[in-house]
C-alpha cells in the first residue's frame, strides 16, 4: 500500500488559515488522495478529496502538487470545531481494492 | 438523513468469549467497511462487504469474520477474545465501494 508521511501535530490559532501538509512519494497514478478528520469520541468524517487538480468544497481546499507526490489540506479560517486528527490517505481506484489505509494523522490543536 | 448506526455502543466481555457487533448503513448505502481503532496501531481496515460479498479482508487473524445481509446491514464477530481484541470497532457505509465513506460512532469493546 502506498504510505503516506503526516507531522504528528500542528498547532493554529482561531479564524486563522491552516496548511497541513501530506508527503506521498511513492503514489501511483490511479491513487486518490483522501482527506478525512477524526474529532474527539466520534468517527471519521469525509473532509475532501482529489486526484490531480486542486479541490474546493465547503470544508476545505486540496492543493497538490504538479509531481502529485505531495499535497496540502487547507481550512482558510479555523475554528475550534476544526480541531481534530487529520488523516491523510491514498485510495486506489485502478482495481477493486477500495480499502482506506490510515496512517497515524496530524492532530491539529485551535487556540482561542 | 439517518447516520450509519452501530450497535452497541459499549460492551464488556472476558477472554475466551465472543462478541457480535452491529452496523446499520445509511439507507441507499450498499458498501460497509469495518476498521479496528486501537492507541497503539491507530486504525486498521478489517473487511469490506458490497451486496452481501466480502471484496477486500484486512490482516487480521480467522476470529475475526463478518457478513452482510440483503438490506446492507452489517455484522461482525470475533470469537476467542484476547485481551488484545480491546478496541473502538468502526463501521462505514457508502453508495459505492469507491465512494465517500460515512462512518458510525463505533462499538467500544473492552475484554477482561
């Protein structure tokens, strides 16, 4: 499976933008990139995804790069309900194995 | 819009028993993964059903095993509990096995 590298944590400070950046060295050219969060005592949730061109939706934005070996989630303007773990994930969608592999996230911690 | 429902929410059982959890996908839905939350190993995908076949198994060992019916409800079971087993047990549902995933809170199992 291909691996994904996450900095374990990133620190923000309300109504300010956050860049939480996603190393993927090793994606093939049919992988996904997926972005969902885990906010304390519930599941995941679905935050965005993309395959080669930039994604907006009303969450966030994906931005990655020419080389698609890297990619950035960015919340414009944090709130203290966007604090949570952040996983990064590649997703291959060339066969039938659909399977998301976590890694370990970055834990985003918003300061009032 | 009813979420995805995981059934129950909370258990306690002793090593050598066995466990049946419970997953009610989103109406419409008929793909549901299950994934195993621990500290330690953070989470890891355990099967994936799709119109009651099993498509993808995760590696764990043959205790633990799953179904699915013809309304896209979900169970999982593990047999011979080790206190290893200790987990949050995840369930998600989604349109498509390749779609957005929709995840329940979880059953938090803790074996003694």
């Amino acid at each position: 499976d291909a691996k994904t590298t996450q900095p374990n944590s990133m620190e923000s400070n309300e109504e300010e933008p956050v860049h939480l950046p996603c190393n993927h060295s090793t994606i093939s050219g049919t992988d996904y990139i997926h972005w969902y969060r885990q906010l304390p005592s519930q599941g995941p949730e679905y935050v965005i995804h993309g395959l080669t061109s930039n994604v907006n939706n009303r969450m966030a934005s994906l931005a990655i790069a020419e080389d698609r070996k890297s990619s950035t989630l960015i919340l414009h303007r944090a709130t203290l309900r966007d604090a949570a773990v952040y996983y990064c994930i590649l997703r291959d969608s060339g066969g039938s194995n659909y399977k998301l592999t976590f890694g370990k996230g970055t834990l985003l911690t918003v300061n009032p | 819009k009813a979420g995805v429902t995981q059934t129950p929410r909370y258990l306690i059982k002793t090593r050598g028993q066995q466990v049946t959890l419970s997953c009610s996908p989103i109406s419409g839905h008929r793909s549901v993964s299950w994934y195993q939350q621990t500290p330690g190993q953070g989470l890891q995908f355990l099967f994936e059903y799709f119109s009651e076949t099993q498509r993808n198994k995760g590696n764990f060992p043959g205790r633990f095993s799953g179904r699915q019916f013809s309304n896209s409800r979900s169970e999982m079971n593990v047999s011979t509990l080790e206190l290893g087993d200790s987990a949050l047990y995840l369930c998600a549902s989604s349109l498509r096995p390749d779609g957005e995933l929709f995840f329940g809170e979880g059953s938090r199992l803790t074996v003694l």
